[in-house]
C-alpha cells in the first residue's frame, strides 16, 4: 500500500535484520527462543495436530517466539465443523513450527487451509516496514549454502556462531497480499533467501473457508528457479508487529502428502 508524498514512516522497535535472523532460525531445530509451554499444550495434543501416519506420529508443533517481540496467540478451535487453530496477533510475531525431515524425491504435496475475517489495511509485502501478513504458511529447506550472497554467508555464520546451526538455504512462505497478484512470486526484503508465493490477493475471498493442495517441488522451482532439497521444517505464522496492528486468523490443519510409490 503506497504511502502519501511526505509521510514519515516509523521504523520497528527492533531491527528488522536481527527479526529475520530469528524467524529463519526459528524453522530449523535447536535455535535459541524458547516455545511457550501453554500454547504448544494446547495445540500439539489437538485433532488439528495428531495424526498417525505409517511411520508413526507426526512430529510436534511447538509455538517459536521471539525475543523482545510481543507472541501472537495460538488456541485451538472448532469453527464451521473444522479442526482449526485460531491465531489472534496485536502488534505481535510468531510461529507455530513442526521440525521434520522430507527428502527431495519425496517431497510430495503440501495440504492446508485458511480463513481470514479481514485484511491488514496498512501492509505492504513489498515494503520492508509494513510487510505484515494476515496468514502465512512457511517451508524451510535444506541448500547448497556455497550459492549464498556476501550478506546472507555472514548472516548464516553469525546464526551459527549464536545457535549452532546455520540458516535455512531457503525459505519459502505462501501468503495472502493486499493489492499483489495471485501467483506472483515476491523476493524477501532483506534477503533473496526468503520468497514469497502470493496465493490470495485482495478481499473478495474474505470470510470464508480456502482450501489448497500444493505441489512442493514446483513452487520452490517458480520461486527459486532451482530443484529443491530437503524439507526440514513447516510453521505457520500471522504477524502484525511491523504495522503495529490486531489481526485473527484460523488455519485448518496442514499436512504434508508424500510421493506414492509403486507396490
């Protein structure tokens, strides 16, 4: 959303370099922010996060928050007959995250749902101070980290200096944007390591459930132009402290399919 000739734009309480150093870190294992108990009680052991699947339980959903930032809220519900998780963010920033492991030639197809009431009416997904997102869906993926910039090789060094584990290679995140088109593929703000496939724009699908079935390995090839490799986390993740606004949101649950082979 453009702003008007001669307006002043207030910059985030907290560095926006150092926000996303954590929320990059945030999708992989071991980082330093803390889950918070009660949230991630009240969603893990949910119908929204409890499947069985042949090899056993799903990894856990835990809810990743991040220092000096205010945590959005994250509850179970039941809402149309669905299994939801209802996000509530007041200038606020987290993430429900799952840490697993998917191989590249198993990467299969990504399952989800969203309902938005509203949208954010200041947020801009071009601009790095308003780029909150009413709904976000987040695959991180293992690299080749040789290919990394000048920039995001120093900012992987210093998250593994700090965690002792190194950024995701890349990270792509399905969003819902305010003006965007549907299907563009927008590059991170403050780094390329970050990309955003814009899957819903504007209001006319407010207020209602949106149901997608994605195809992994061809999103992260329009992205990225390049083959994927591993997936090693899935989150999710409605964010309003850049605008310093109050957004809700439900998702239904998220479910990775696999490749089906052959008897």
């Amino acid at each position: 959303m453009a702003l008007k000739a001669g307006t002043v734009k207030s910059k985030p309480p907290q560095s926006g370099f150092l926000l996303l150093m954590l929320i990059m870190l945030s999708m992989l294992a071991g980082c330093a922010s803390q889950p918070s108990a009660v949230d991630a009680l009240d969603v893990s052991a949910t119908p929204w996060a409890t499947v069985v699947a042949a090899g056993g339980p799903a990894p856990q959903w835990t809810h990743q928050q991040f220092p000096g930032k205010r945590a959005s809220q994250y509850r179970y519900a039941r809402v149309d007959g669905r299994d939801a998780v209802r996000v509530q963010s007041s200038s606020s920033i987290s993430m429900l995250r799952q840490v697993l492991r998917v191989e590249p030639g198993d990467l299969g197809r990504l399952r989800f749902s969203w309902k938005v009431p509203t949208l954010i009416t200041s947020a801009d997904m071009k601009d790095r101070d308003v780029e909150d997102s009413p709904v976000r869906v987040v695959l991180a993926f293992e690299g080749d980290r040789s290919k990394f910039s000048a920039r995001d090789a120093m900012l992987s060094e210093l998250a593994h200096a700090l965690t002792g584990e190194p950024l995701p290679y890349a990270t792509l995140m399905y969003v819902w944007c305010n003006e965007t088109a549907a299907g563009t593929v927008l590059n991170g703000n403050r780094t390329g390591r970050i990309r955003k496939l814009v899957l819903e724009s504007g209001g006319a699908k407010l207020n209602q459930w949106l149901d997608y079935e994605r195809d992994i390995r061809a999103d992260f090839e329009k992205a990225y132009g390049e083959p994927p490799g591993a997936l090693v986390a899935i989150g999710i993740m409605t964010d309003t402290d850049n605008t310093r606004s109050a957004a809700t949101a439900w998702y239904g649950p998220v479910r990775h399919i696999g490749v089906k082979r052959a008897p």
